[in-house]
C-alpha cells in the first residue's frame, strides 16, 4: 500500500512540474532536473495528507459512491490544484 502510494504521488509531483514547453518540441528539456524538482516537491506529508483524504470517502470499489467521490477528488485535485488538462474516460463494468 505504501509502495502504491509513493508511485501515486511521485507521478502527480512529475506532472505538478511545469514546464515552458513540450518535451519534443524543446531541445533543452533536461527529463532530470524535472525528476529533481518533481522529488523535491514529494514529501511523507503531502502523500499522508491525500492518502487520509482518499480513504476517508469509503469504499472505492467499482460502483461505489466512494469510486466516484475518489475519482472526483482526483480530478479536482490535477485540474484545480496543479492546472492540469484533465478529463474522465467512463466506460461500464459488470459488478
């Protein structure tokens, strides 16, 4: 669980990094002073504080209300919080 969210958190400090352009359109994107900034903004924290926030809106299996609380929380989070384009892919499942 730990392990799970490190990763999480670790890929939302990666795309919380802004950048002056696109990767493939600039010949001085450096990837590891991205990985740097992107490190020094993860701490114990900031992946406590979502992990409390995320386990607090209960059960998160497919169908839940806490999936869809959990889901928008995320969200709100990359799209508010960090600017990030965001967008949700529905799609349906048998439960």
């Amino acid at each position: 669980m730990v392990a799970i969210l490190v990763l999480a958190s670790l890929t939302i400090a990666l795309l919380s990094v802004p950048t002056s352009s696109s990767p493939g359109r600039s010949a001085g994107w450096d990837p590891q002073s991205v990985a740097r900034e992107a490190l020094s903004l993860l701490s114990l924290e900031n992946v406590a504080a979502h992990g409390k926030a995320i386990s607090s809106l209960g059960s998160r299996f497919t169908g839940y209300e806490g999936c869809e609380a959990a889901a928008e929380y995320i969200y709100n989070y990359l799209a508010d919080e960090l600017g990030l384009i965001t967008w949700y892919w529905e799609y349906k499942v048998l439960v």
